[in-house]
C-alpha cells in the first residue's frame, strides 16, 4: 500500500480514513492578488476495541473557503491522496454532526476564462507579430540603394 499506515486503498489512487479528530489547527497562506487559502491541520486518531489508540494520520485540507465544519474528538471519514505521509484531504463526512465538508476553491468557471483569454492573448499577439512583417516593402525612408557585391 502507498498511503499511510491506516488508510484505506480506493480504486482512483485516493485513500480513505475514519476516525477522531485531535489537534486541529487553522491558518492562512496569501495566494496573491488580495485572495488567501485557509488550511486546516488535524490528526485522525483510531482505536481497538479496547480503547488503545492504534494509528494516528496526519490530515490537511486546503480551500478559499470551507463549507461544513469539524471540531476537536468529531468522529469523521476523510478521504484524499496521501503525499510524504500526510492525508490531503479533498472530501470529509462529519459523522458526528452527519454534515459532509468539502474545501471551496476557484470556481471551474473562472479557470475556463483565464485558460481563454490567454489563448486569445496569445493568438493576438502572434497575428500583430505576422501582419508587422508582412508589409509591401521597406519602411519609407529605408535606404534602398545598396551596392552590388
């Protein structure tokens, strides 16, 4: 198994957790242009029957925004990929609260715009660049009359 030790396999490469949330924490990286990403930090601890704690996995989630929330002991299933030994987290069920939470990120929309206007952008540039070398002739006043060799 490539994920972490507790994860369970899925058949798109994604590994998936249950368990308890311990040690949440939050903060915040600028994305530039005024927009920032929240991230979240936990660990999923799982138990035996007996009570002994037997795997504990470091999880993130990244967004602009989050719908849903977890607090500290909520009981959740998480799932994501998993990279240098942590969970990246792309989905988590609440099972305490019953609420799914999912990461807002920029929306599909506005990556199909900025994908569209640099192709525009570029095409643009590529048709000046041709019709700028495409002329009739020198420029006026460029010298014509060059010595035979």
């Amino acid at each position: 198994m490539h994920g972490a030790a507790g994860t369970a396999p899925l058949p798109n490469g994604e590994a998936q957790v249950e368990g308890q949330v311990r040690g949440i924490q939050t903060r915040s990286e600028s994305r530039g242009e005024g927009a920032s990403e929240t991230i979240w930090m936990f660990r999923i601890e799982r138990y035996d029957a007996a009570g002994s704690r037997t795997v504990l996995i470091p999880v993130e989630m990244r967004g602009l925004a989050f719908h849903g929330s977890i607090q500290e002991g909520d009981l959740v299933r998480v799932r994501g990929k998993v990279k240098n030994g942590t969970l990246r987290a792309t989905k988590l069920d609440n099972l305490t609260t019953g609420a799914g939470v999912h990461a807002k990120g920029i929306p599909k929309a506005a990556y199909i715009a900025a994908v569209v206007i640099f192709v525009l952008g570029v095409l643009a540039l590529i048709l000046w660049t041709i019709s700028d070398f495409s002329g009739t002739g020198p420029p006026p006043g460029f010298p014509t009359d060059f010595p035979e060799p």
